[in-house]
C-alpha cells in the first residue's frame, strides 16, 4: 500500500519560513520523481517545485529563490523549505511521487497559510 504523508505544515507570518515534509512507504522511493504541487480552492493545482531521483530540480517562477526541494532517499521522505513566506503561498501543499507517468500517487495535503 503506497503512502504519501505530509507535515509541517500550519500558520507562519509574513516573511517567516516553514519546513514541509513528505514521508513515502510502499514505493521504491529512490526511482521516483518527487514534487510538491499547492492548490488555493477554486483554482488548478499547480507545481511548486520537483526533484527528480538523481537530484536535478526545478521550480515554479513564483518561489525561485524563496523554496527549496530535497530529498532524503535513506529516510524516503521528500522536504520543502519555504522562506521568505508572503499571503500568495497560502494554499494547500500537496506531495506526489511519480515514475514514467504511469504510476502517480499523491498526498492528502497541508495546509499552509500565511497572515498575520
């Protein structure tokens, strides 16, 4: 049975930092391509930021710069860093893990907001 679980998540003030976490059981987590996606209600889930299994990442735009994606494939869990947090990244963080786009499977999210 595959699992995705996030933490870490929770309420941060603009322009603090929060650590999201993502711990897989079930997959051959090192294979996998690992991302975290966020989704605000009433819009398209979109892609923050993944890591492919031999590190290579890429980021959405908007969090250049402010977030960084890691993997630790010893402890199958997949991390992001957020700093510099504004009102806009409020959303739900989701994790996926997926290989050749034929097996995909998805967190159950966490939340994130930003206010102060």
């Amino acid at each position: 049975q595959v699992q995705l679980v996030e933490s870490g998540g929770g309420l941060v003030q603009p322009g603090g930092s929060l650590r999201l976490s993502c711990a897989a059981s079930g997959i051959s987590f090192n294979i996998y391509v690992m991302g975290w996606y966020r989704q605000i209600p009433g819009k398209q889930r979109e892609l923050v930021a993944r890591i492919t299994n031999s590190g290579s990442t890429n980021y959405a735009d908007s969090v250049k710069g402010r977030f960084t994606i890691s993997r630790d494939n010893a402890k199958t869990t997949v991390y992001l860093q957020m700093n510099s947090l504004n009102a806009e990244d409020t959303a739900v963080y989701y994790c996926r893990a997926n290989l050749w786009q034929k097996w995909d499977y998805w967190g159950q999210g966490t939340q994130v907001t930003v206010s102060s």
